[in-house]
C-alpha cells in the first residue's frame, strides 16, 4: 500500500529540483546584490546535480514507480539527460541579454526550471492523469515566460494567444481523456494498452478520444492543425524564452507522444497512424512554403519548427522501432540545431536592438567571422546538407517512412525539404555575400556564452560526423 | 416494476439533472453576466445534489465549498467589478454562430451516436461504491498512496500559479497608492506622529 525508497529514488531528480525552487524562490526575497548571481549558478548547480543523479540511475530496463504514475526507462533518462542540458545551455545564453532587458528576476529562474519540472514530469509519466499534470506545469510556465517582459505590447499579445490556444488544447486533451477512461476504466498507460490488446474491435467513443488527444499533441509539438500560435510567440515572446519554448517542450512533446499514443494507444496503430500522416503533410507543406515570405527571422524559425514537427511525426507514424529512433534522433539533433541559431541571434542582440530581421544577419561575416560560421553550421544543418547532424536526422526518418512502404509520402517530404533549404540559405547568403546597410557595433558577449555557443556549434559538426554514437543511443532504448 | 423507494430516487435525479441542464442552458443564453454566474452556482449546487445522491458526499460537499463558496463568488466580484460593454460583447454573433453550430451540431452527433450505439463498446461503467466504505476516508487514503506523485505535482502547479500570478501582475509603479507594511511597523509610538495644536479661543474671524 505503502511507497518504498524505491520509488523515492527512481523521482529523485525531480524531487531533488523541485526542492530547489523552493529554496531558489525563498534566497531571490532575500538576496540583494548577490541576488542574480546565486540564482544562477545555484539553478546551473542543481542541474548539475540532476544530471548526475539520472546517470547514476540509468538503465536499459523500464522500471514503473509510485503506483503506476510513474515510468523510468532508457527512453526517459536519455531525453532528461538532453533537456537539463538544454535548459543550462538557455540559462547560460539568456543571463547577458535578459539582463540588459531588466528581466533577469528571480521568477525567470523559477519558472525556468519549474518548466523543465514539467517537462521531466511529462516525460517520465505513466499515467493520463500525470501526462495531463506535467503538461499544466510546462504550458503554465511557458505562458508566464513569454509575459514576463510586461511593458512589451507584443509579448503580451503573444501570451494572449498562446494562454488561450493552450486552454483550448489542455480542454481537448481533458475531454479525449475522459473518453478512453470512461471506456477503458484505466489511468494506467500499460493497463490501457493491454485492454485495447485484449479487446475486439474498436468503439467509436474511443475514435472520439483518441481525436482530441491528438489534437493536443499536436498543440504541444506546434504541428498542424494547432500551429498557429508558433510565429505569434516566436515573434514577440523575448529570444531567450524562445530558445527554451522551442526546444525542451518539444523533447517533452515527443516523450508525450511515445507515452501516450505509442505505448498506452499503440494497439490503435493503424487508425492514429492516418491522422498523423495528414498531421505531417501539412505541418512539412505550412513549414516549407510559408516561412519563405517572412522578412523576421524568429517567425522563419517558428515556421522550421512547424516543418521539423513534420519530420518527427513521420518518425513515429512509421509505427516501428525503426521509426521511433528515427524520430527521436530528429528531435535531439532539432534542439541542438534550435538553442544554437537563438544562441546566435541572443547573441547579436543588445540593449534596445533585437536581431529578429533577416537583414540584421547582412555582412555577419565581416563582422563576426566564426559566429558567422556557427550560424552558416545551424542553418545548414536545418536544411539537411551533409555532414552536419540534420542530415542524418533527414536520412534516418525517411528511411523510416520508406521501411514502411509509404514512398509517397518520402517523396512528399524531400520536396518540402528541398522548399525548405531555400530560406535557410537565403540566411548563409545574407551573413556572407551582403554587406552591412549601416555600420554595426562588433559583438561582446561573456565569455562563457561564447565557449558554449561555440561548443554548442561544433556539437552540430561533430555529431554529424559521427552520427553513430546518438544513433546508437537512440537505438538501444528502443531495443535495436 | 419499481418499488417506492426507486420511484423517489429516480424522481430525484431527474429533477437534480433537469435543473443542471436548465441552469447551464440559462448561463450561456441570459444576457446580463451576473445572472449567468449565479446561473452556474445554481448547476454546480445541482451537480453536487447528484453526486451526495450517489454516495459521493464528499465530493458533493467540496464542491459547493470550492466552487459555489470560494471560486464562483471571487467570478462575481470579478464581473460586477469589470465594466462589461454588452454591445461590444454581442458583436459578430451572427458572424461566428454559422461555425459555432457546426460545432456544436458534431459534437452532439458524435456524442449521440457513441451514447445511442451499445452504451460505449469495451469495459464496464464504473459502480458505485459499497454504501460501508466511508467514501471521505476511502479518498483520503488513495490520494495519500496511489495517487501521491500526481498530488506533488499538482501541488507544484499551484505553487507556480502563485508565482506566475504574482511576477506578472506586481509592479511598483511610483504613481500607485500603496503602503508599505515595514515602514508602518517601524514606526515608534513615543515619535510625535500628531503634533496638538493650542487654539486661542477668539472672537469670529479675528486672527489667532
């Protein structure tokens, strides 16, 4: 009846974090000079510490704690692993700038890592009361996030829609719960899905619920038919939110569609398998075709993020473990690719100035040769040109989606894909071959930024080179 | 054929959900949001007489708390404090209705169609609990055990709610008429915080 230490261990890192917000949001009422300081380094240490617990706990088999809500296995720690890095990454690169912005407050940092609580609870959840839970803590704070900068009309407009589409996606996650509930009679992911096993034929209740959870899915990664709030938010929510909101919840957004769809629905294969194809399609077209007209880079990348979507859900509706790798691959390689490009434009921005228009980027290079290159490396990457990561994240999903007989819909992909390079390289062209309209001031930025953000872009070479290694990584979680 | 007893708790819950459904139906449709809010207190009260009906006296009891006690009378100090413009608010009615009813219409089809079909396909509709059990103490003990982590977590939810409410909404602004509790706390009774002033008795507007 009890909960044994087992269970306490296996959630150690989140309760590790959560204590240190506690003790976080407490030290920023107190603290004053050194206030700023401490909040960063003591969020940067607990991640630390998080991440050494969650290698120590690593394990290539699942292990189910606290009565069933909860699931450790190889999937979850590796995907934890990579969003406390991200988030230290988003830390690091945000302090100069938010602290240029007067925005670097104690609650930045709460709602930080009370984010990434969220999305360690989504990622490890079990059950569909938790998966709801976990994405109440991560859309919450992400809202808070982007209306953080209050005298910023557009940031609040943007907190506006984004609070009001995700109500709209948390009623029809809600409502496709209770659905499968009402007709399974189970929370449980495992229990659920060995009762569709178990059952024959489906109901169309269970179509019922199974629609609406999808299309809160589709909200939280930012795939068609929920996008619309991606170049909204992109544009006017502050850069380095926007490193973190495109980045950590979307490798949540994929461990919510593993959870869910795969493990807890997975015997319904086929019938989800045909909305996520069309989810797909339209999120690669959107993706492609729109994001050539935007004169702002921070709505061109919300529109990659929305063509990216595509790819990883071509990965997971391939329906295999092929396929999941793939995916999953393509979402570590997309948060690398993601932090670096914001890492460039945080960069490039300073008081009063954000470099969010394409024509900031014109004549980087002159100014700022090896940064210019870490965007050249970013964008490159995005678009799918060897050797860096992307490609192979291209290359692997769509072996994935061949593997399964759907050539059509590779084909379809490569096209986008090929639409897509076009405005990636319209960015390597501007950095490179324009020249500067008036003059700019040379970039300064801390030093650790700068190591990061370098590392940060080599990471995209490197990984690319020896793609192995993730890929491998990837495999063994889900058995091959 | 039913016996009394059945007839009266049957009659019960037809009255119960009918006035649900009536006061639901009244809070979209009345114009003036204030009677909309006591609309919906008159549904949750109603909700919760079903719920006492079926064992849950608990849940019934919290909910008229919760949310007819706490929730719903914050929302109408909240409408009757805003200066709602209903004209503004029935603006484009006409525009949106077309896509609201088609909405609505498939929604209801759905349902209908699911519910009419053969009450649901898999797995049973979950019984009612013994009447022995004591459903407060019974609540208590799977909040506190089966369900302790998405409890932690909700409770993390609430905590950030606190912070996000508090970091978006307060501002020092100099403008704004505020105290500040410290400064009253540090004042000191023996400090001549009045001073008295001795008025010469005089004749009307003679100088003093």
């Amino acid at each position: 009846m009890g909960l044994s230490a087992t269970d306490y261990i296996a959630a150690l890192p989140e309760i590790v974090l959560l204590g240190a917000i506690c003790v976080l949001l407490v030290a920023a009422v107190f603290l004053r000079e050194t206030r700023d300081a401490v909040l960063h380094y003591g969020s940067l240490l607990t991640i630390a510490v998080m991440a050494i617990i969650t290698g120590f706990l690593l394990r290539d088999h699942q292990m189910i704690a606290w009565h069933g809500n909860f699931i450790q296995d190889g999937m979850g720690d590796v995907l934890l692993l990579f969003c406390y890095a991200i988030t230290g990454a988003v830390l690091v690169y945000s302090r100069p700038y938010l602290k240029e912005r007067g925005l670097l407050s104690g609650e930045f940092y709460v709602l930080m890592l009370m984010a990434l609580l969220g999305a360690m609870v989504l990622i490890q959840a079990y059950s569909m009361l938790v998966l709801y839970l976990g994405v109440e803590l991560l859309a919450i704070s992400m809202y808070a996030l982007v209306a953080l900068s209050r005298d910023d009309g557009t940031a609040s407009e943007a907190a506006m829609k984004f609070f009001v589409l995700g109500a709209i996606s948390a009623g029809a996650l809600l409502f496709g719960m209770s659905w499968i509930y009402g007709l399974s009679g189970t929370l449980n992911i495992g229990v659920l899905s060995a009762q569709l096993v178990g059952s024959s034929g489906t109901s169309i209740g269970l179509w019922v619920g199974l629609g609406f959870v999808i299309l809160a899915m589709a909200f939280e990664l930012g795939a068609v038919p929920f996008h619309m709030w991606l170049p909204d938010v992109y544009e006017g929510a502050p850069s380095s939110m926007v490193a973190f909101i495109g980045s950590v919840p979307k490798i949540a957004a994929f461990a919510f569609f593993m959870r869910l769809l795969v493990e807890g629905l997975g015997p319904l294969h086929d019938i989800w398998m045909w909305l996520l194809t069309a989810m797909a399609v339209g999120s690669l077209t959107i993706g492609a075709i729109v994001a050539i007209a935007q004169p702002n880079i921070k709505r061109m990348l919300a529109y990659s993020t929305i063509n990216h979507a595509g790819f990883i859900l071509l990965g997971i509706l391939a329906g295999n473990a092929l396929g999941y790798r793939a995916a999953m691959f393509y979402t570590l390689a997309y948060v690398i690719m993601f932090v670096g490009a914001f890492g460039v434009i945080i960069l490039m921005s300073r008081s009063g100035f954000e470099a969010d228009m394409l024509d900031d980027f014109k004549g980087l290079n002159e100014r700022s040769p090896w940064y210019a290159f870490v965007m050249l490396m970013m964008m490159l990457s995005m678009a799918g040109i060897p050797p860096f990561i992307g490609f192979f994240a291209k290359l692997e999903v769509i072996r994935a989606v061949l593997d399964v007989n759907m050539t059509w819909l590779a084909v379809y992909a490569v096209i986008m894909a090929v639409i897509a390079a076009f405005y990636y390289l319209r960015i390597v062209k501007l950095m490179y071959f324009d020249h500067a309209e008036d003059k700019q001031p040379a970039i300064k930025a801390p030093a650790d930024l700068r190591l990061l953000l370098s590392v940060n872009g080599l990471a995209v070479l490197g990984l690319g080179l020896f793609p192995g290694g993730l890929l491998a990584l990837c495999g063994i979680v889900f058995g091959i | 054929m039913l016996s009394p007893g059945e007839i009266i708790y049957q009659a019960l819950f037809y009255l119960f959900a009918g006035a649900a459904v009536l006061a639901g139906l009244r809070m979209i449709l009345t114009r003036n949001p204030v009677y909309s809010a006591l609309f919906l207190v008159l549904a949750f009260v109603n909700v919760a007489l079903l719920w006492v009906q079926m064992g849950a006296e608990f849940l019934g009891i919290i909910l008229v708390l919760v949310y007819v006690g706490a929730v719903m009378v914050l929302f109408l100090f909240v409408v009757m404090m805003l200066d709602i413009n209903l004209a503004t608010l029935r603006q484009g009615v006409t525009r949106y209705a077309p896509l609201g009813l088609v909405v609505a219409g498939l929604i209801i089809a759905e349902i209908v169609w699911a519910v009419w079909g053969h009450f649901l396909g898999v797995g049973n509709t979950p019984q009612t609990a013994a009447s022995a059990l004591s459903n407060t103490r019974e609540l208590g003990t799977e909040i506190y055990t089966h369900y302790l982590y998405a409890f932690e977590v909700a409770a993390a939810i609430l905590v950030l709610g606190i912070v996000a409410a508090i970091a978006l909404t307060l501002r020092w602004r100099p403008a704004t008429k505020h105290q500040n509790p410290g400064q009253q706390m540090r004042v000191k009774a023996d400090e001549r915080r009045i001073r008295l002033v001795d008025l010469k008795a005089g004749k009307k507007g003679e100088e003093s």
